[in-house]
C-alpha cells in the first residue's frame, strides 16, 4: 500500500473557480444528513445528568457499535481539545462506563486520572510528529499524531473521537484519513472552524473551500456517513472572514462509520 502524501481533491464546483459555486456546495453538504440516526441523546445513557452546553451527538441507535459497546462496557472516547471547561460529554461517557481520554496541553501533569474511567493527558493532538532535532532539546515534546498515540497507548480502535481544537481540525483530520487511522474509529464528532481556512491551509478563498470539501467527500469514500449538523449561532455568523452566505463560523458535524462492527 503506497503512502499518499495529499487527498484527492474533488473537481471544481463550477467549470471556472468560484467561491460562491464552492461556497454553497460545501455549505449544503456539511447541512445535509447521509444517513438518519434516531437515538442521539445521552440521555438515555445511565449516569447521564445535565445536558451539555454543546451538542455532541454520537448516534446509539441498535445497528451501529457505538450502544452495544457501552452496555458491554467496552467503549473508548478519544477527546481532543484546548482547555476547555465544557466536559460535560466526557465525564458522561466515563459514567457510563466508556474508557475515556481527554488530550489537552494545558493541563497540569503529565497524565491525570479522574474517577475510575476518565484520563487526562497533557499532549496536543497535532497533524505531524515531532521533528526529533528539536523534540530532543524538550524534555518532553507534548505534539503527536493521533496513529503515534494509539501506537503508544496499545489501542487498536476507538470507538468514538470528539475534537475541538480551534481550527487544527482539518488538517489532523487530513492526516487520520492519509494515514488509514479513520478506519480505526467508530463515530467522528468534529467542531469544524470555517471563519479562516485554518492551520497551515493554504491558498485563496475557492481553493480553501474546495479542499474543505474535498476532505470531508473522503471521509465518505471510507464509509463515514454525516448523521447530525449543529450550527451554532452563538459564535460570529462568518465564512472566511466575510459576512456571507448564511453561514456560522463554527459547526459541529457528526460521522459515524458504516463498515465497523
């Protein structure tokens, strides 16, 4: 299997680049359900209380894992964020009974656990490992690939991975899907950033948003399936800096994979 080094990048939305055409594909796309998911609130989960302030929808319904894996106790949460207050979802999953860990770099010690199945690690999820020149003069390089960490930590499957890491998000998640590390999980549930293009995304308006598009179409080449949209109106009502095309800065998108068992 040859190592790919860029994403397919999906034709142009019209015959001549244009940021209206790429816009309204993209926007219409990330609104749109692949897939119906009855069951999205964990509040049908034991040890569950409060709501929280975000919706972070995974999907319970019968036919995916993710349910089966939770009343079996077997389920594992991946968190990725930058310290954040709202961990309301984590430590509902933890109670109910999933092995949860939380990556955030700001937190105190190097690894922390909380109550039986909730663990914080003060490591930065990043799109690249560290350059071992400069991580040897660290005494402890905090920056690695999500694959490095699973390698690290002896898991082979998780079964459900949040992120919020203020626009980091699409290039870690070009990278899970280069390095075949989507196929190992269950559900992705994504803050997506679409204000500016993002870390180290390059290029003008269309080409962003082109690539934008063309990542998430690659995650349903692998059989990731878009079941739930959350458009939050409480942040600024931006698309690349500009105030257009009825779009939030900020959308939480959930994925479930339909290949895993």
């Amino acid at each position: 299997q040859t190592v790919r080094w860029h994403i397919e990048l999906q034709p142009w939305a019209s015959p001549t680049p244009s940021l209206n055409y790429e816009a309204s594909r993209f926007l219409k796309y990330i609104s749109t359900s692949q897939i119906s998911c009855e069951h999205m609130n964990l509040n049908s989960l034991k040890g569950y209380s409060e709501t929280t302030k975000k919706p972070w929808s995974v999907c319970l319904d019968e036919r995916f894992s993710l349910i089966h894996r939770i009343r079996s106790k077997k389920c594992r949460l991946y968190s990725l964020g930058l310290g954040s207050d709202d961990n309301q979802f984590e430590l509902s999953m933890a109670n109910s009974g999933c092995e949860v860990h939380r990556f955030d770099p700001s937190i105190k010690s190097a690894h922390i656990q909380q109550g039986r199945h909730l663990w914080h690690h003060r490591l930065s999820i990043d799109w690249r490992d560290p350059n071992p020149a400069i991580a040897a003069h660290k005494l402890h390089s905090n920056t690695k690939k999500l694959g490095t960490v699973l390698n690290e930590f002896g898991h082979q499957k998780i079964d459900v991975l949040k992120a919020d890491v203020e626009s980091a998000e699409w290039k870690i998640l070009e990278n899970l899907i280069l390095e075949d590390v989507v196929e190992q999980i269950g559900q992705l549930v994504f803050e997506v950033h679409i204000h500016w293009p993002g870390f180290e995304v390059s290029g003008n308006d269309s080409t962003v948003v082109r690539y934008w598009y063309s990542l998430l179409r690659e995650l349903e080449l692998k059989d990731f399936r878009l079941f739930h949209t959350y458009k939050d109106l409480s942040k600024p009502q931006m698309f690349l800096k500009k105030e257009a095309f009825n779009a939030s800065s900020c959308y939480i998108l959930s994925w479930v994979n339909t290949r895993w068992k």
